[in-house]
C-alpha cells in the first residue's frame, strides 16, 4: 500500500535476532494497520509472538503473528467429473 513502512526482503527479529523475512505486505481492513506474508524460523511461526519488523528507515516496529485461515480446497469435497 502507499505510504508502506515494510518491504519484501525486510527481516523480522525476535530479540535482536533474526528470525524470518517479510515475503509479501497487503492492506488491512483498520487502515492504521498492515498484513505482512513473512516466512519465519520455527518456533517463531506461531500465532500471538510479539515480534519486530525493520522499516525501511532502519527502525524496529512491533508486529504479531497471527495464524492464517483456514482453507478447504474445493477440490477436497466436490467430485470432479
């Protein structure tokens, strides 16, 4: 989104270390907030950690994991053919 803090390729740290990578940022629906696609280290992966995310200035800014939806591919409950 315009005005974005976050790029792909910026790292995620727990503690000072790094733990994973922001993959991919989307907006959210509160526009004071913004989704992050990160590929994190386990155990880092799962929902509710308090973790850091480096803007593009340098700085550290707060972040969560959340856990992601649920799907169930169609193809798992409809008969193709």
């Amino acid at each position: 989104p315009a005005g974005s803090a976050f790029a792909a390729g910026a790292p995620v740290l727990a503690g000072g270390r790094q733990v994973g990578t922001v993959l991919h940022r989307a907006p959210a629906a509160n526009p004071a907030e913004e989704l992050l696609l990160a590929l994190l280290d386990a155990p880092f992966w799962v929902p509710g950690l308090e973790l850091t995310a480096v803007d593009g200035s340098g700085a550290g800014r707060p972040l969560r994991t959340v856990s992601l939806p649920r799907v169930v591919a169609r193809s798992l409950t409809t008969k193709i053919a």
